[in-house]
C-alpha cells in the first residue's frame, strides 16, 4: 500500500510541480511560460484519456507487468524532460509521462482494492487518499524551491532515483492479480478518448480564453461523452461496465460527490490568487497560507478511520459537506485586517473537514461493490476524480468572474473593495457545495455500514 500510495504522490505532484519552474524553462528554451504551459496541460490532458483503459490493460496483461511497465516508463520519461532542448521534446516527453501515470496509478490503486478485506478498506482507502489531498498543495512551492536551489532540470532528475526504488519494490512485493480480460472496445476507448480530451481542454481553457474556442470543446466533449454512455450500456463488451452506476452508495459518491469535489477544488486555486491579486501578497507568503491546509488534511489523517466507524457514512456525509460549504463560504472573510489566528483557523478547519470528506466519499463509492466489478467501477470513479479536479478550476474562473459582476451591478455590495471578486467567488462556490448534498441527504440509512460494520 506504500508503494501505491507514493506512486499516487508522484503522478499527481508532476502534474502541478512544475507550474513554478515555467519561467526558469522558457528561459532555457528561449520561448516564453505561457508557451510552456502547454507541458502541464499535456500531462494532465493525456493522464485522463488513458486512465479509462487501465483496467482492462491490467486485466490483460497482469496487474505487476503493467505497475511495472508504467513505473519504468514514467521513470524513463522523467530522465529525459529533464535532458529536454527544447520545448516540442519537453511537450512529447511529457505526453509520454502521462501515459505512464495513467497506468500506474489506477492500476497500482485496483491492485489494492483487489486484495483488501472489506472490513480494512476504509483504512486503506485513507491512506490513498491523502496523496491526492497533499501533492497539488506543496507542488508549486516544491518545484520553486527545486528551481531555486538546483535548477529546474532536477526536478524530474529527482524522481529518477525513486523510480528506481519503486520498480524493485513493485517486482518484489506486487502480485500478478488479474481478471478475465473481455475483448477491448475501440469504439468505446474512441468515444471515451476524444470525448474526455476535448471536455478537459475545454474546461482547461474556459479560464484563460471564454471564448467559442473553449465552448465548443467543452459542448462537444459532453456530446461524445453522452455518445460514450449509449455506447456501453449497448454494447456486449463494454470499456468499462457501467453497473456499478446502479448501485446507489457508488451513484451517490459519483454523482453528488463530484459536485462537493468540484467545489473543494476550487477552493486552493481560488485562495492563493485572491491573496496576490486581491490583496498583493507576494506568491511566497500566499503559498505560506495554502499550505496551512496541509496541515488541516494531515491532521484528520489519523481520525478519519474512527469517526466513519464511529458514526457511519450518511450522518458524517451530511454534516461534514455542509461543513465544507461553510469553511469555503467563511474564505469569504479573510483580508489583510482579520487576525492571523483566525485566518490560521479557518485554513486549518477547511483542510480538516475537506480531507474527511473526500475519504468518506471514496470509501462509500466501494462500499457496496463486488469484488469482480472493482476494475469497472475504478475506472468510473478515476475519470470522475479527474474531471472534477478540471471542472474546479473552471468553476472557481468563473465565479470570480461572477463575483465582478455583481460587485459592479450592486457597488455598495458589503463584500465590495479589493479582492471582492474573490470573496464574492468564494460565496458563489460554497452553494455548489451545499448542491453536494442534496444525494447525501438522501442516502439510505446504514449506508456504507458494510466498511464500518
């Protein structure tokens, strides 16, 4: 589970590690970081088309070849963009490395799944769950101090050694598990592919670009993925089964969860801007505050296992997503005049009930799913993960964006004055959260009750 767990960390840091080093690059490159950005949007565009496939991949070729193969991949890929001349074989290289974490992660992750009692799934699936809390927080700074001290080339050169030690971990300690592989579906792995590429490039650049360029992507991304769900539940041979959609505890975390994650994301990409654009912070003191959320996730780490068996997923669903509404809505309230302590208290307290949450819904997502149909509904999930995390972004643009509006409409608006935009946004994404709730209130009681039972 370590071994899987620092995979997981790897994967996700390198999508958001070198979002600092951009200028440093171009510099080298002779181009500039707004041409380069392409590099983090490959890596992330490329990781989710190919997560859907992991599964059946898995199940083809065996569970410890493909974590393997991918590990060595990745590894491989990271050497080389750190060797990169320039900016086409840094982009190339990149793509490759996506590939490779979309096979590492998922795969590393069902593998786990597979082999763990259901009665220490919460447990496990905690634990995997942090990673995914922790590495898009520290990334950014990571791979400035990286820069800072070494240059930006070591930060792939870093993963070259843990690659190393994950691939001899992997052979040694990850078994051959697989399924019964059913024949591929390449219409459905077409529909899938350009359906999530186009809808994520959408939602990547509604932020940057509103413009019909980003509409028609994201309008025509939905469409494919609409053609994508005809598609399998149609066909005899689907690229994912789509059974675990009637099952209600995962239709729940599925569905009302990934609103509640959309929100949640939005929230660490909404804070540090309305603390540099709104108020001037420099970006070393706005990351110091970003941070503090680090703190609040890891803290709960060690709670959430107790307090999901102590009161059960509903009851902890219900209060904790309307906790998440209210420390987003409470971001609201930080300027330069509130006192440090509280700002500290309400970052914290975010970071508490945020990493409760997104650990409640994963674990109630498999809660009630049979242990053959784990690779399906992994594969389902994985792709709503990532969707929401490009869907917060967008949210969070665009409710700045709203949030200007209204200032402008209604001047005397109490919020009004600098960084008002941001604080109205902050607003504006809490009520996306409370939407979150209206599936976990109606989820049946003694929902999930098969983990904590």
């Amino acid at each position: 589970m370590a071994l899987v767990s620092a995979a997981l960390f790897m994967e996700i840091l390198d999508g958001t590690i070198i979002t600092t080093a951009l200028p440093a690059m171009a510099h080298t490159f002779g181009t500039t970081p707004v041409a380069l950005d392409i590099g983090v949007s490959a890596y992330l565009l490329t990781v989710g088309v190919f997560v859907p496939a992991s599964s059946w991949v898995a199940d083809r070729f065996g569970a410890r070849h493909v974590f393997a193969a991918a590990i060595a991949l990745f590894t491989l890929a990271s050497a080389l963009c750190g060797m990169a001349t320039g900016p086409t074989m840094f982009v190339l290289l990149r793509i490759v490395q996506g590939m490779a974490g979309a096979l590492m992660v998922p795969v590393g992750r069902l593998v786990v799944m597979r082999l763990t009692a259901r009665d220490k799934l919460v447990e496990t699936l905690a634990a995997l769950i942090w990673p995914a809390l922790i590495a898009p927080v520290i990334g950014p700074p990571l791979g400035g101090l990286i820069t800072q001290l070494f240059g930006w080339r070591w930060i792939f050169y870093f993963n070259l050694p843990l690659g190393v030690i994950a691939l001899g971990a992997c052979l040694w300690l990850i078994p051959d598990v697989r399924e019964t592989a059913r024949r591929f579906d390449w219409a459905g792995f077409a529909y899938c592919s350009t359906g999530l590429f186009a809808l994520q490039l959408g939602l990547e650049r509604a932020p940057r670009h509103a413009d019909p360029v980003a509409l028609g992507l994201t309008l025509g991304g939905t469409i494919l993925v609409v053609a994508l769900v005809r598609h399998l539940l149609r066909v005899r041979h689907p690229l994912i089964d789509l059974g675990a959609w009637r099952v209600t505890t995962f239709r729940v975390a599925s569905r009302g969860g990934s609103l509640t994650r959309i929100a949640v994301n939005a929230g660490p990409f909404l804070l540090p801007l309305m603390l540099q654009a709104g108020y001037g912070f420099s970006a070393f003191h706005a990351g110091l505050f970003v941070l503090t959320l680090f703190v609040g996730d890891f803290t709960m780490k060690g709670f959430v296992t107790r307090i999901l068996r102590r009161f059960g997923h509903r009851p902890v669903l219900v209060v904790n997503g309307f906790a998440c509404a209210l420390s987003l809505a409470a971001m609201a309230l930080i300027t330069p005049a509130l006192p440090l302590p509280l700002v500290v208290v309400i970052l914290v307290a975010h970071g508490l009930v945020r990493s409760l949450e997104f650990t409640s819904l994963t674990t109630l997502a498999f809660a009630d799913i049979d242990r053959d149909a784990m690779g399906d509904a992994s594969g389902l999930y994985n792709t709503a993960m990532l969707l929401s995390g490009a869907a917060g972004i967008t949210l969070a643009a665009t409710a700045v964006h709203a949030g200007g509006a209204l200032i402008r409409l209604v001047p005397h608006l109490p919020l009004a004055g600098p960084g008002g935009d941001y604080r109205v946004a902050f607003l504006l994404v809490a009520v996306v959260a409370l939407l979150g709730q209206i599936d976990a209130l109606r989820l049946p009681r003694g929902a999930g009750d098969t983990l904590t039972t």
